[in-house]
C-alpha cells in the first residue's frame, strides 16, 4: 500500500515523542532516586532531545529512500516546533533567549541528521 510523505512523516515525529517520553521519564527517575544535581540536567534534556530526534531520522531515513538527510533534519526541526509551541502555550518556555533556541534547534536538527544517516 502506498503511504503519503506526510503520514511517514508523522510517524518518525511520534516515534521521537515516543522515544522522549520515555527518556523523560527515566530522566526525572534519575534525578529523584539517585539524588543527582539539577545543575547538570539542562545538558541532560538537551541529550534527551537529540537522541529522540536520533531515532526520528533513522526512523525517516528508512522511509524515504531518497533525500534521507534532508528528511531528517525536517523531522528534527518538526520535533524542535511542536516542543517550542507546546512550551509556549504552558508557560514553560520562560526567558529563552534566541541563542537558546537556536541550540534547541541546531541539536534536534543535528539529531534527525545523524539518525537519517545511519539508517
């Protein structure tokens, strides 16, 4: 059967949701039980951001045949927008300054890149 682009699309993009959910989790798990710092959890949730998007773009990668990389990144950057916007609306997004966001962005870019490029 054929499936659209935008359906495989929105397949790698659940799959990165998936994958941080239970990143996520096993994240606040850490923290709590074995009392680690919150010093370091800024480096670790941007570590859960780009092993999702890790996943995503291998996922994309295996789905689309050609252009894998480019495929990748835009999975990258659809995770980046639905964090960003889904933040916004809770008032978790705070005072971010560009150079913040842009780091968002360029790691969970550069995430689905490496993702698609090992598929």
């Amino acid at each position: 059967m054929y499936r659209s682009s935008v359906f495989r699309m929105i397949r790698s993009v659940a799959l990165s949701w998936l994958v941080s959910a239970v990143s996520v989790l096993l994240l606040s798990w850490c923290l709590y039980v074995m009392k680690w710092e919150a010093a370091g959890s800024e480096t670790a949730v941007r570590l859960v951001y780009f092993l999702s998007c890790l996943a995503g773009g291998f996922l994309a990668g295996r789905e689309f045949r050609e252009r894998r990389l480019l495929w990748g990144i835009l999975c990258g950057i659809l995770y980046a927008l639905i964090l960003l916007t889904v933040s916004q609306l809770t008032g978790g997004l705070g005072s971010s300054s560009a150079l913040e966001l842009a780091v968002i962005f360029a790691v969970c870019a550069g995430g689905g890149a490496a993702g698609s490029f090992f598929s």
